[in-house]
C-alpha cells in the first residue's frame, strides 16, 4: 500500500477540522491592500467585492463566514515543510498572488498559488522553510472560469 503525502495527511485533517479560530493583534499584518502572514499566525480578513476585485479592508479577530477569509500558516510537525490554508468565504473562486521569504533572505520571491474554489479551503504546501507570505492582488473568478495555478 502506498504511502500518503503529507499534503494528502494535512488535507484529510482539515476537512475534518472546524474553521480555525481567528487570532487578534495583527491587524498591522494588512497594508495597501496586501496581507503579510507569518508561521504560526490565523488571521481573519473582512473582504469587499468591487467587481472582479476582492480587497481585504481589514484584519478581524471574529470571523463571518459570509466575507471572511482565513489565513492559517503553519510548519508541518518534524518536517520543514510549510503548509497555508484559504478558508474561501466568497460565492466565487479566489484568485491571488503570493510571495515567499525564505530564512536569511532579503527579498520575496514569488511563488505559484492555485485559485480557492468557493466556499471551500485551499492548501499550498512549499518542500522548504518559509519565514513569511505575502499574499496581494486578490480576484474574483466565476465558476465558469478556467482553473489554472499561477
């Protein structure tokens, strides 16, 4: 019998897992639009949809899960692998961009992401340590939209 992934193991537990709790005092984490999310951080953003645009307007500690999206960073126990998950609030699917900092690096690189289906978690997992995501320029796509990872 194969061996699962980690990715197959953390996915599994999420879909059994309540949304996780919204953590308070990042609110410096949401600047211009972009969010910064460091391991071990919940955040929780209030969304507003102006067309295709989602903007985050600001980082809540009570999620609504009618224009919340939660942001959970975290390194996987005994491994140096990186896990983010999307709690996708949004009747449509979310696109974004992402950036990595890796430890000891002065600058962000940019690193792919896959569209949040709605009302569904999303998961990226990075092989590597990862000291900070930024995550900016967040769409929205109708269902009827291609999906494609970035």
């Amino acid at each position: 019998m194969a061996q699962e992934s980690s990715m197959e193991r953390v996915g599994k537990r999420l879909l059994g897992d309540p949304a996780p709790a919204c953590q308070a005092g990042y609110e410096g984490s949401l600047a211009g639009g972009a969010v910064t999310i460091l391991p071990g951080q919940t955040l929780c953003l209030k969304l507003e949809l102006r067309g295709e645009s989602v903007l985050p307007v600001s980082v809540v500690s009570v999620a609504n899960p009618e224009d919340t999206l939660i942001l959970k960073f975290w390194q996987e126990p005994g491994t140096d692998e990186m896990f983010l998950s999307l709690h996708n609030p949004l009747s449509t699917f979310l696109r974004y961009q992402a950036y990595m900092l890796r430890p000891g690096q002065q600058e962000r690189e940019y690193t792919s992401s896959c569209p949040v289906l709605s009302k569904r978690i999303g998961v990226e997992q990075w092989p590597h340590l990862v000291s900070e995501i930024t995550l900016s320029g967040f769409t929205s796509l109708p269902e009827s939209k291609a999906l494609s990872c970035q």
